[in-house]
C-alpha cells in the first residue's frame, strides 16, 4: 500500500508542476505581490515539482526528493494564505480555509519517504 500512495503522491507532483507551464495565470494569480518576479518563480517552483516527484520514484533519491517537497511546501504556504485572504474567484471560502491545514497533511505524507 506505502508504494501505492508513493506512486499517487509521485504523480500528483509531476502533473502540478506541467500545469505550472500549461496554466501560468492560475498559478500567477496565486502569487503574493510583495514575491519578485513571479514568472520565474513560477516556472521554478513547476519545475522543482517535476523533478521532486520524479526523484521519489527512484529508491536512491526517494529520502531527498521528500526532503525537497517538504521545504516546497512550506515555500508555498504564503500563497496558499494569499488566496485564502484574498477570497481567489471561483472557490469556495471553505476550501480556501480547509487547504491551510492540508499542508501539514501533505508534509507528514511526504514524510513517510524520508
């Protein structure tokens, strides 16, 4: 089952980090202001997802890739907070809220492979 919600986790990685070149805007729209160019940081923070659930694929690099995601998890959180405070269009306030908390849950699943 471990390698089962790896190869979940793995996947869900990769696939957020091709949406960060497929769908910019969404990803932009998402970005604190005070952020420094936040076209790069987008394109770094999709391609820091590939590679990281690329690397939890493989056993040599699975203990370093969730390291990695881990520390990109708490990268991202402020933006996670920017779009609850700024009440991002089309979603839900209480999915905006319940997405906060869903970090840490993220974090601890990355941390089973460390």
């Amino acid at each position: 089952m471990k390698d089962f919600f790896l190869y979940i986790m793995a996947t869900l990685y990769v696939m957020a980090g091709i949406m960060h070149f497929v769908k910019p805007k969404v990803y932009l729209r998402i970005m604190p202001p005070y952020l420094p160019n936040p076209k790069l940081l987008n394109k770094i923070a999709g391609l820091a997802e590939i590679i990281l659930g690329l690397g939890l694929l493989h056993e040599s690099t699975r203990s370093l890739a969730a390291w990695g995601i881990i520390l990109l998890l708490v990268a991202v959180f402020p933006a996670n907070l920017y779009m609850y405070q700024k009440k991002s269009k089309g979603i839900p306030e209480w999915a905006l809220l319940i997405r906060l908390p869903l970090q840490l849950v993220l974090i601890f699943w990355a941390y089973l492979y460390t």
